[in-house]
C-alpha cells in the first residue's frame, strides 16, 4: 500500500513533536513521590558566585535581611510570654507571643525531628524564641507546644514541630512583615502549618490587575522566569549562588495538585547539584526573595530577564517569547 505525501508529513510531524517532548522530560509527567514537596519549600542555594544574577531589591544574604547585619551575638531574646492567637484580614489565625508580635517558621528547619537551621546573622534577623516560659494562651494547644536544642545550648519553643521565631522588623503588635521574605518564612499558624485564609493547590492561576493571568505558589506567591533559562531540548536552569538567594527555586510538586495552569511540561527536572525544580512548559520557575506578600508582583521585569509566569508558560510582558 503506498503512503501518500500527506500522510507522510502528518507522521513525520508527529515524530518531531514526540521527540520534542521525550527530550524535555515528558509530557504531562507527575513527579515521583521523593520529589513532590510543598512549593512553599524551594530547591537549596549553590554555594558561590553564580551565573545569571540579576540586579532588583529583596534578601542581599538570603534571610529577609538588608545584608548590613552585624556578625556579632544576636541580643538576649525577649521572654515568649503566653502565645495567643490572632486574626489577620490576609493569612487568617496566626500565633503571637505576650507581647502581640507575630512567629514564624522556616523552610529550611525540620519539624520530624525538630531541627533549627537559622544561626548567625540569621538568627539576629530572625530570634529564636525561647521555649522556658512559653505558656498556652487561648486558642494554642498546649500539646503542640515542645522546644528544640539549639547549637549553641539554648533552649527554643517549637510548634508541632516547627522551630518559633520573631522577626527583627516587626516592631508593633500584630506585624506580619516576615510573611514570604525570602519565599522560605512563614508566619505559624495554630495548628504549626504555614497561616493562610485558603488551602490553594500547589500551582494555580491569579488574575492581577495588572499583569492579567498568573501563575502563583500554593502560598500565593508569584512565580517567575529567567530568559536566561533554556527549556528545550531539556531544562536547563542559569540562575546559581547568589541568583538563587534572590530566585528560589520552586520545588517539585505535582501535576494533579495544580489547577488552570497547562500540563503540558509541567513537570520537575534535576539541577546539577541534585535538587529538584519545577517546571511549566519545561521552562524552570522561581519566586522572588522581594515579594513581601501573597500577590505582590516586585520581580516583575527586573533586570530585564525575569518575568511572570502565564499559565501556558510563557513570560508576561515579552513579545514573541
């Protein structure tokens, strides 16, 4: 039986697309179990200098700060007091210490078991807060309530697991300047998970005001891309080091815990290190360390290379990408 020329071309281009496809990863490809994390946790820095740094505000040192902390001991942190809890119009229930300010926890720390990965200049930014006299005040469970040993002895109060802190830039009962910084702080919700008003799915679609339809994190927070970056034949991520202090990387999550955003490469690749990143239409993506809160858009055109993600994967705002 002879193929005719059109039945010819019609295979050959579906050939190209499957090598398209298999060559980025695959198509509409869940991500195994070990690399399906919250998005709100991000793929770890690469020591050193990196390609792909671009200029713009957010967290010189990676932990919310302005990079101007002293090196030396953080002060002697303020007694927690009896935790209470308290309603924010954006995040819903979050937990404050005796005097109203609001805790926090980090990405980086460990619940099961308890472990604190702030020191330093990271902790004068963020203070440990003590677990001696923490009490349970209405609406805390006391049974939740439990402390870690920190490095150098101290005592500091978790909950559920979850090492407490304060933020040094919150100076006024019922602040909430920590929430976000860095994509990695997040103020502590009763029950130890991060406060939010909604459950949303790990990748979803906003409509801003501004920019139209874009892609956010299960927290809210925008997410981003790099021109930079290559996603064919396979992803390829440009932004390393210091970039990544002001881009963390999303980690993987997966398919089935998105909504209104494509399927197609919407899948998780390996970065040279061995972390895991998300990505849509096999394009790497990233939030930025300069978004305070939940819809704030402050990475968007900085530096001329990074942009907000649409929900086919395109970058808002540049034509002919």
């Amino acid at each position: 039986m002879k193929t005719s020329w059109r039945t010819a071309s019609l295979v050959a281009t579906a050939a190209s697309v499957l090598a398209l496809t298999t060559a980025c990863g695959q198509d509409n490809t869940t991500p195994p179990a070990s690399a399906a994390q919250n998005v709100g946790a991000t793929a770890a820095a690469v020591p050193g200098t990196g390609t792909g740094t671009s200029t713009g505000t957010g967290a010189g040192n990676g932990y919310g700060a302005d990079g101007n902390q002293s090196s030396s001991s953080p002060s002697p942190a303020a007694p927690a007091g009896k935790l209470t809890v308290a309603s924010n119009p954006d995040l819903g229930k979050v937990v404050t210490d005796g005097s109203g300010l609001t805790l926090y926890r980090f990405d980086k720390d460990t619940a099961n078991p308890p472990k604190s990965n702030c020191a330093g200049d990271c902790a004068t930014t963020w203070p440990p807060v003590p677990a001696d006299d923490a009490a349970a005040g209405a609406g805390i469970d006391k049974a939740l309530l439990g402390e870690v040993t920190r490095a150098d002895g101290s005592k500091q109060l978790t909950i559920a697991g979850w090492p407490a802190y304060r933020y040094a830039k919150d100076v006024n009962s019922g602040d909430v300047n920590g929430q976000g910084v860095g994509g990695k702080w997040f103020a502590l919700a009763p029950d130890g998970k991060k406060a939010s008003l909604t459950s949303l799915p790990g990748l979803s679609v906003r409509k801003d005001a501004k920019l139209g339809d874009i892609v956010v994190d299960r927290n809210g927070m925008t997410v981003y891309r790099f021109l930079k970056d290559k996603a064919w034949p396979k992803s390829v991520s440009n932004c390393t080091g210091a970039c990544l202090e002001k881009w963390p990387a999303v980690a993987p999550v997966p398919a089935a815990d998105t909504k209104g955003v494509q399927k197609k490469g919407l899948m998780g690749f390996t970065r040279p290190d061995g972390t895991k990143q998300m990505t849509v239409d096999c394009w790497p993506i990233y939030t930025f360390s300069g978004d305070k809160a939940a819809g704030d858009t402050n990475g968007q055109g900085v530096g001329g290379t990074w942009y907000a993600v649409r929900p086919d994967g395109k970058p808002v705002g540049v034509p002919g990408k």
